[in-house]
C-alpha cells in the first residue's frame, strides 16, 4: 500500500526547533558521522528526491522513510543557502572525525615549541575551511578576506599557545594541558568574525516569515556570528577541559607508563566520544534560523520596513550558519 504524501512538507522539521532537545536531536541526525561515507551518486539522488518532494512530483511507491532519508543526507552535505554540494572536510557531519584527531595530538603534544605552533596551525587551516563552508553564502567573501581572517587566527592560536607555554612552565601540569583549549577559544574569537567580516560591514540578509528578502541587517549579523563562536567553544570545551584531567590520573597508572605509545591514540579516541555528543548539543545551543524583533534592528532598516509592511513583519529571520 502507498504512503500518501500530499501533505508531506519535506522542509518541515522532523523536531520542534523552537526547543534545546528538538535542535539537539535535528543535529545528531544532520551531523552523523556516517554520511561523510556516503558517495557522491547517492547525495546527488538525495538532493533529486528533495527537489522533487518540494514540487509535489515525487515518484510513484515513494515511502516517507525515504524521503526523510533523503533530506537528512542532503541537509548534511549541501549548503542551506545554496544548494550546492560543500567540501566533505568543511561538513559538520566531518566534525567528529577530523575534530577527534586533531584535538587528541594538540592535548597529547602540548609541551614542546614545533609541535605546539604545529598542531594550532593545522587546526586553525581545519577551522577556516569549516568557517568558510558554513559561512551565510548570501553575503560573499573575497579570497582577500579569507587569507586576512586564516593568518589573523592562526597567529593568535599559536600566539596564545605559545605565550601560555611560557606562563605555565612553572604551574602545575595540569595547567599546562589547558593551555590548546586556551588558544583555540582565542582563536575562534578571532577567526570567525574575520571571516564572516562582510556580513559586519554590509549586513546579513534578512526575510520576513515567507522566506522574502528585506534588506540587510549588521546588527543580525552581529548576532549570528556571536552565537557561532559561542557554540564552536561549547564544542571543543568538554574534550579539551575534561580530557587532561582524565589523562592526567591515567599517566600515573602503572600499566599506562608501559604503553606510552598509546597515549596518543587514546586521546584521539576520547576525543571523538566527547565530540560525537558535543557536535550536536553545541550545534543546537541556538535556533538555525533566528528570529529578531524588527525593532532591534538599525533604524534606517526598521524605519524602511515599518514604512513598507507597517505592522505586518513584527520580525525578520536570517540564517546565523554554523
């Protein structure tokens, strides 16, 4: 027997996105792991199927399970602004796996000067493309400014890893493991922004509940970009807080004094189990789509709009990205 699907919205959320649970539960299925396996013939397939449950002309014996496993992998791998297919590396559904390996080496190689500047800057190259790729692609960036905001970032992670480094040779151990979450906390203060500088100056786009366009909002962006970098720090601060503290007790042991080799790997491993949640939760701290009172926004833009809709758009929604 067919599912009936005419009254199926396959742009409807699965999960109430007005709530922390429903956000969380939306990311752990968009950012599995998994799907970054997927070949490129089957996400194109995905993305046919959604286009197609968009104009109602989905093909006859199409159950609503694969349509929703259609849209889950094309939620993961192509932009929500364009369309278009992203970089596997940039996805956040390759956050568990590429965060899980360079988290564990920068905690693991923490103490010496090569390693320290080595592992902040291919963390920071990570980051940029990830910051890139989920950027908002309504407000474009010039290769100018991306180069700008990677070198901007990659000094002040290194900066900050190396002038902790020097201020906590004579703390505590401890101490000195905090030191990377220290300079990646820094740098996402500083790269985030730097790449998404454009929305600062020019504005985020802004649309009414329908999905039209109304104009351009810095104070939007302002928003946006803050509660990116909030939720890329949640991200990395349980791993990188709790997982020095772990090591710290299990170095002591005496079958781990054994296996030093081992250290490395296993703080790899912790890293992916602390990733595999924190993905998701840090993802869903905030609504994807955020909502702002029109009277927030700057007054030449408020005025434009209340001129315009008068009292019909009591707010605009933008895209913060991720």
């Amino acid at each position: 027997m067919e599912a009936d699907l005419s009254g199926f919205n396959i742009d409807a959320p699965r999960w109430d996105q007005c709530t922390f649970p429903g956000r969380v539960k939306h990311f752990f299925n968009i950012t599995d792991p998994r799907t970054i396996l997927v070949p490129d013939r089957e996400l194109d397939w995905a993305k046919g199927m959604v286009e197609k449950s968009r104009m109602g002309v989905v093909p006859p014996g199409t159950q609503v399970e694969q349509l929703l496993y259609a849209k889950k992998l094309y939620d993961s791998a192509f932009h929500p602004d364009t369309g278009e297919k992203m970089n596997v590396i940039g996805r956040m559904s390759f956050q568990v796996p590429g965060g899980m390996i360079i988290t564990g080496f920068m905690l693991q190689f923490y103490r010496t000067m090569p390693a320290v500047i080595f592992w902040q800057w291919v963390n920071q190259s990570f980051n940029a493309l990830v910051n890139y790729t989920n950027r908002n692609a309504a407000s474009p960036t010039s290769v100018r400014q991306m180069a700008l905001s990677y070198i901007t970032a990659t000094t002040t992670a290194v900066a900050t890893a190396v002038g902790m480094n020097m201020l906590t040779k004579r703390a505590p151990p401890l101490v000195g493991r905090w030191v990377p979450f220290a300079a990646v906390a820094a740098a996402n203060c500083a790269n985030i922004p730097m790449m998404r500088q454009q929305e600062l100056i020019q504005g985020i786009c802004v649309k009414d509940r329908n999905h039209n366009e109304i104009g351009h909002s810095r104070r939007a962006a302002a928003i946006g970009i803050t509660q990116v970098v909030i939720s890329r720090i949640t991200m990395a601060a349980p791993g990188m807080i709790l997982l020095p503290v772990i090591m710290e007790r299990l170095e002591k042991l005496h079958f781990m004094k054994k296996v030093k080799v081992l250290h490395g790997p296993l703080q790899v491993l912790l890293s992916g189990c602390f990733l595999i949640f924190m993905v998701p939760v840090a993802c869903g701290l905030f609504p994807q789509r955020c909502e702002l009172s029109v009277s927030y926004l700057e007054p030449e833009l408020h005025d434009t709009i209340k001129a315009k809709y008068g009292e019909l758009v009591p707010y605009v929604y933008f895209n913060k990205g991720l």
